[in-house]
C-alpha cells in the first residue's frame, strides 16, 4: 500500500541509511533503486550480501524497522 495511503519510501530510505551508518556497510548510489519494491526479506538479504552490513537478514530487518518506527514517532 506504499504510495496509496501514505508515501513511505523516504522513511524506508532513511532508516536504511541510519541502519547502514550504524554498522558500517558500504552504500552505493544505485542502492536506494536496487530496494525499490523489494520485500524485507529481500531486502534484508541486499543490505547484508552486497552493501555488507555484518548481521544475520532477521537482524536488519529489526534494525530498519526499530529505525522506521523511531522515525514516526519523531514525525
């Protein structure tokens, strides 16, 4: 529903920074259109195997998400 209800992507955007400035992956400039559509498995995989965040997929995916949510709660 990203896009309909609300327009998410820069919230995901940037909780995946945070989580990759955290633990030190390297992000690249065709990173932000590889996640595009991606599901959190998906993704979570991405952020481990080709931008090198040293955490299991499950863990990424909490990270981001603790990360997303810290970012609604500011908004």
């Amino acid at each position: 529903m990203d896009g309909v209800i609300i327009d998410s992507e820069e919230n995901w955007e940037r909780a995946r920074l945070a989580v990759v400035a955290e633990f030190g992956g390297a992000y690249h400039a065709g990173a932000a259109q590889d996640l595009m559509g991606m599901s959190p498995p998906e993704w979570s995989r991405y952020l481990r195997d080709r931008i090198g965040i040293p955490l299991s997929a499950e863990a990424i995916q909490r990270e981001v998400m603790r990360q997303l949510s810290a970012d609604y709660k500011r908004d």
